[in-house]
C-alpha cells in the first residue's frame, strides 16, 4: 500500500490504495490490484455539508410560502364575502324604495331591481317635467281602477331613446306580458322589425313651440304570448298582435 497522504487540506492529494480481489473462486488465490483515485480534500469538506443543509432549507422556504398564499386567499376571501354583504344590503333598500308590493319584490333579482330602479327615476322625471293643471277642478281628478277599463287598452310611456319607463298594469291582458317585466326594457325588443324605423321617426319628432305638444296616431305590432284559446306561451314563440 502507499504511503499515507499529508493531512494539508489545501492540497490536491493523490492516495494510493491496494483492495484485494478475489480471482478465481474459493480455491484461488487473492491477488492484490492497485489503483490511484485523485480528489480535492478542501473541496471534499466544503462541498458536501451544504448539499446536505439544502433540502432542509428548501422545505423552509416552501412551508412560508404555502402559508403565506394561504393567508392571502383567506384575506381575499373575506373581502369578497364582506363586499357581497354589502352590495345585497344596497340592492335591498333599492328594492324597498321601489313602488312595488313585497310580494312582487321577492321575486326580483338584482338585474332587475336596478332595470326597474332606472327606469322609476326616468318616469319621475317625465313627470316632473309636466304642466301644472290649469284648474283646481283637474288637480282633483284621479286615475282610479275604472281608467284602464275605459281606456279599453294599457298606457305606455316610451323615452326618447325606446325604453319603455311605464307601463299600464294591465298590459298583461293584452300582451300576456307582466308590467314588471316590459319596464325598463327597449320598445325595439317586443315590437316588430318593420316598425322600428317608424317607431324613431316619431320618437325624434319635435314639436314647433315648447309649450306645444305632439300629437300623432300610429300602429305597432307587439309581441303577445297570449293563444286565442287564452293560453301563454313563451316569449319566444310569441306572435304579433297590433296596438295603437
């Protein structure tokens, strides 16, 4: 065997060593084969350590992490849970404000309460925008439940732009279609397509004074989900029946 290498950890050693090998089988001899194997003693030190520490210091890192997005998402969560609470609670008192019966608003959802929230806000300004009665006489006349029966038809009330702000409750003998569900919505979505360009010929009509009101007749074909035999159907086998 070799001599035994110095202990300088600084230098590049070469060691020596004899194994014996067994040649032969059990009832041969042993025969001694040398090799040489040459390695760093300074880089075998500090290597090997630190290969050793590094899983350790991995998982470390990885566990604050996970705990980190951890506390992120419950952060976000609760955010969202809290923003949520607070956008029902407004929908809620929206609702309230509406002129509606509660059992009616229960069955709302939030696209239709704010559908029928801007459209409330539309009518009031129409009716603002009115002229006073002339008269104490026509101050003190109201609409009671005999107006729809001799109007012998429903009220509409169409803005500027095709959006339908108000509707008689008693559309919906005429057109199968409930009051709450035509408010708000455009006049363009339940009349026919050959009456559109009419229809905004005399919605941008002007009149020539301002104190002066339009007045004009025509025909529209709404869509009606009421059978002759008095059924419903659905809105989108619907047919087309004329008002005035």
């Amino acid at each position: 065997m070799s001599p035994q290498p110095s202990m300088n950890a600084r230098k590049s050693l070469t060691a020596f060593l004899a194994l014996p090998i067994e040649i032969g089988g059990s009832g041969a001899g042993t025969h001694s084969c040398i090799y040489s194997k040459r390695y760093d003693h300074l880089h075998h030190l500090q290597r090997f350590p630190p290969m050793m520490e590094e899983p350790l210091f991995t998982a470390s890192i990885a566990l604050n992490l996970s705990a980190s997005n951890d506390k992120r998402k419950e952060k976000s969560r609760d955010a969202a849970r809290c923003r949520r609470s607070r956008e029902t609670d407004i929908f809620l008192n929206m609702a309230a404000a509406l002129p509606i019966s509660p059992d009616e608003v229960i069955h709302l959802d939030k696209a239709s309460v704010m559908r029928l929230a801007i459209a409330y806000l539309k009518i009031r300004s129409v009716a603002n925008a009115l002229k006073k009665p002339f008269t104490k006489i026509e101050s003190t006349i109201e609409a009671d439940e005999f107006f729809p029966q001799a109007l012998d038809g429903f009220m509409l009330v169409i803005a500027s732009n095709g959006d339908m702000v108000y509707l008689s409750e008693n559309v919906s003998d005429y057109l199968g279609i409930s009051q709450l569900d035509m408010i708000g919505q455009s006049v363009y979505d339940y009349s026919h397509p050959c009456d559109h360009e009419e229809i905004k010929e005399y919605l941008l009509m002007e009149s020539n004074s301002v104190n002066e009101m339009c007045s004009c007749n025509f025909f529209i074909r709404f869509k009606c989900t009421l059978t002759n035999k008095g059924k419903k159907v659905n809105l989108k086998s619907a047919s087309y029946k004329v008002s005035i």
